[in-house]
C-alpha cells in the first residue's frame, strides 16, 4: 500500500509539471499583441538593501557578455558583476571632478569587443573603462554636459541624444568629435509653438525635453542604432544621416494581469535581427513587457511577459541583465529565454 501511494504521488507529480510546463508556453492574445507567457527563466538574482555598502542607487547597466557594470549616479561609481554569477569584480569611480572620478553620470553602455563607455555630465567627458575596470581614456566633449543616452556605433562613433529643443540626435566620430546633428524621427505636439517662446517659459522646456526623451540600442552590422521614444510611441531605425524605417508601437502595452496600459520604453535592445523594447508600467507587477520587432523593417513579432518588474535591462547573445530599483533597494538580475 505505501508503495502504491507513493506510485500515485508520482504520478500526480509528473501531471503537476506537464500542466506547469504548458501553461509556460501559453500565448496570451491581447488586442494585437501575441504576449508569451512564461518565456523566461532566471539565473540568478542580486538583492541590494539600503545597508548595502556598494551601492546607493543604481540607475543603468550594461553588459558585454562577460561583465555586467551597473552604473550608479548617486555613489559616482559603477561596480563590475561577474555575468555568470552576478559576483562583484571591481569598483571605480568617486566623487569628484579628477582622473578617476565621476559626478552624476548619465549612461553606461558597451562597447563592442572593448569596455564600457561612462557619460560624465558634469564633468563633460566621457570615460573609457575596460572589462577589468581600469580607465582606458577620459575625453572632454563638446556637448557632453546634455547627453543622456548613447549607443556605439560599429565605425567606432557615437549616436547620442542630447537635452536640447532641437536637433537632439548627436553622431560623433570615433575621436568623439560631433559630425551631425539630427531632428527626432517624427513630429511631436509640443506645448509651444517656437523655440523663443520654450525659452522664456522653464516649464515648457522642460515639457518638450520630457516628450523628447529617448533611448537606443546599436544593431550590429547595420552601421546603425534603433532609437526608442520613451514617453511616446514611436520606434526608429538611423543609419548615419536616414531614417530607415520608422514605426509607432501597436498599443499601449498591457501590464498588470494585461490588462492595465502604460507607454513608457525603458530601453531598447538588439539581439540579431530582434528588436526588444521593454515598457515600464504601473501597479504591482509594473514593466513586465517586452516587445519583439524586426531590426530590418520594424515589424512586429510578437511580446513576452517577463517574471517580474525592470527598471532598466540590457542583453546580449544569450540572456538579459535587468535592474530593479524601488524605494528602499533594488535587485540585479540574470534571465535567459526558455528554449
């Protein structure tokens, strides 16, 4: 009899995980989007408290598929994870204005087959650092003081985008030298009708720089970055000087059980020919979206539910770094996709 009750609980054991593992490949249908569910899995997680001696508040990371450095502007300084395992390799930066030092960096992003580049606005430089942590080059940079974001480019320059009313899109070489300047991919309504009229008024600077903020991602061998609006639709490829293509979002993407909408890009990603632009939300499960498009045309391909929030992620080849800042902490993350 013992045997026999331990034969059935087997069974129902081994039902309990056929049933787990279809419903991990349900596919949630929600307007037009085709939302995988159960996409993920995680590899590891780092929880950091406000005891935590490292970090303040990490804001950004980015990973080079050996390193995760997580940027963080509050402690001036960003800490090197090891990938595999999320251990802490190195620390640099501290406050201040010398080699070595960083006042409220911006963005962090890395570059291809190198390290990682650190915006330094205050400053107006932008640091080189390599995997190991250690300062490659500090270079001043005309206009360094109003970017916010970047991506490498594969000629070795930068695509930027800059707080400024217009022409907000930098390219810079790879001396970082500006070469162009671009408007936005669309036309957005903006609370003014003219550039003087924004002057005189703080407020509505302040409103067309928050309608106009953005976020890019470079795609490998199309000499070119996906540029992301991040408080309106919208969703660009630019190579050089043009527009390849340029598409809104389907909808407003549905969070909290899909069912809550919100329209907030928090990154954009290239993995190959895939496109993944992450969307922050609202409610309990807040940010659990991530849009899939075609980097060659901007077609859409389908969504996936993540396992839980982000506040910022970065990928490479084979997995997604996600950071999640909330008041009292955050947590550093390691998910990869399912097979």
């Amino acid at each position: 009899m013992p045997q026999r009750r331990a034969w059935l609980m087997n069974l129902f054991l081994a039902a309990a995980v056929a049933c787990a593992e279809n419903k991990s490949r349900e596919t949630v249908s929600v307007g037009k989007r085709e939302i995988a569910v159960g996409s993920f899995r995680t590899v590891w997680r780092k929880e950091i408290t406000e005891e935590d001696s490292i970090f303040a508040i990490p804001s950004k990371l980015a990973t080079n598929g050996r390193v995760i450095a997580v940027l963080d502007p509050v402690a001036n300084r960003v800490v090197g994870l090891e990938r595999a395992t999320g251990r802490v390799l190195w620390l640099y930066g501290k406050t201040g204005s010398g080699p070595g030092e960083l006042r409220g960096p911006s963005d962090i992003l890395a570059i291809p087959d190198r390290g990682f580049l650190v915006f330094d606005p205050a400053n107006a430089r932008i640091v080189e650092i390599d995997e190991h942590g250690r300062r490659v080059r500090e270079s001043a940079v005309i206009g360094a003081a109003t970017i916010r974001t970047a991506c490498a480019l594969d000629s070795g320059g930068l695509l930027a985008f800059e707080l400024t009313v217009e022409q907000p899109i930098v390219h810079f070489d790879s001396s970082y030298r500006v070469t162009k300047r671009l408007p936005l991919p669309w036309t957005i309504d903006l609370p003014v009708t003219s550039r003087d009229a924004a002057t005189a008024q703080g407020s509505d600077v302040s409103e067309i720089i928050r309608q106009s903020q953005g976020v890019f991602a470079n795609v490998r061998g199309r000499h070119g970055c996906v540029f992301a609006r991040q408080t309106a639709d919208g969703l660009a490829l630019i190579e050089s000087d043009t527009v390849r293509w340029k598409r809104p979002y389907i909808d407003a993407p549905p969070v909290e059980s899909l069912k809550v909408a919100t329209s907030a890009a928090i990154a954009v990603m290239a993995r190959g020919d895939t496109v993944y632009v992450p969307f922050h939300g609202t409610g309990p499960r807040r940010g659990r979206l991530i849009d899939l498009y075609h980097s060659s045309d901007g077609a859409y391909l389908g969504s996936l539910e993540t396992p839980s929030a982000m506040s910022w992620v970065d990928a490479d080849a084979r997995g997604f770094v996600v950071l999640r800042s909330t008041g009292y902490g955050a947590a550093i993350s390691l998910w990869e996709l399912q097979p």
